[in-house]
C-alpha cells in the first residue's frame, strides 16, 4: 500500500493538481482503539463460539442475532473471486440450509424454551398473572432441526 500511495504522490507532483485523497500515516507503536464496545445485532457467527458462550444469557440476547447467519462454513469457497450459489440466498434460505453445521458450537439455550421448561415453571411458588402471556418461541422460530433442550 505504501508503494501505491508513493506512485499517487508521483503523479500528482506531474500533474500539479491538488488531490482530495487521504495519505495514511502508519504509527510507530500500535495504539489501542478507543472504542471498546462490541457490535450488536450482528449475525451469530461474527461472534468467536467460546467468548460468545462465556458471557450471560442477558449479555447474548443484546449482541448477537441468534437465528440468523452470515458465512459459508467452508472459509476455502469465500473470497475465490466467483460467488457460491448459496451466497445468492435470502438469509432465511442460507440459514436454513446451514443451521445444523453452523449453530453446533454456539450456547442458544437462553433462546429456545421447550414446553416442558414452560410447564415447570409454573410449579414454583412465584404466580402467573392469568392475564400475562407466555409467548413461545415456537411462533417465530420455525427453522427444520433446530437443537432441542432437554
């Protein structure tokens, strides 16, 4: 890259015009960015298995889209410089197709709740209002094969 911005900086001296291009500096020492929060509301698998695992089930409900992908699990057919037929696919479709590879490594308890987790629930001492509704996630997650908790 320091070669090219050399050869710009050659032909502007030629040209005599003034340029609206950004030359990088690079530091001597790498300095630590400032920002320090991680991006949310991204697809699971922009986020590292064992770090998302690591945090509470709170903390992986605000970072990570648990139900929906992003990358081919072979990283050898991205970037070969002509498109995978499933890069074409909605992202219902992709993730569809590669829920069971994809979701093994990746702790998503906190999000699928079985009926009989439901049914336990309500043995505690602690009532349920008649008036409030358990929504399960059954109603917006319908993807085939997806892990079931025991």
């Amino acid at each position: 890259m320091r070669r090219v911005d050399e050869e710009i900086e050659k032909a502007e001296s030629h040209n005599r015009k003034t340029s609206n291009q950004h030359h990088r500096l690079v530091p001597n020492k790498p300095v630590t960015s400032i920002y320090n929060q991680v991006p949310r509301g991204l697809p699971i698998d922009f986020y590292d298995p064992s770090w998302f695992n690591s945090h509470t089930d709170g903390q992986k409900t605000l970072t990570a889209d648990s139900f929906d992908f992003a990358f081919i699990p072979d990283e050898s057919e991205s970037l070969r410089g002509i498109q995978h037929p499933n890069e074409r696919l909605g992202h219902r479709n992709f993730t569809e197709n590669y829920w069971d590879q994809l979701i093994e490594p990746y702790d998503i308890s906190h999000k699928i709740t079985n009926e009989e987790d439901l049914e336990t629930s309500g043995d505690s001492n602690d009532e349920i209002d008649d008036d409030s509704e358990v929504v399960s996630l059954e109603v917006y997650f319908t993807y085939p094969n997806r892990p079931q908790l025991s």
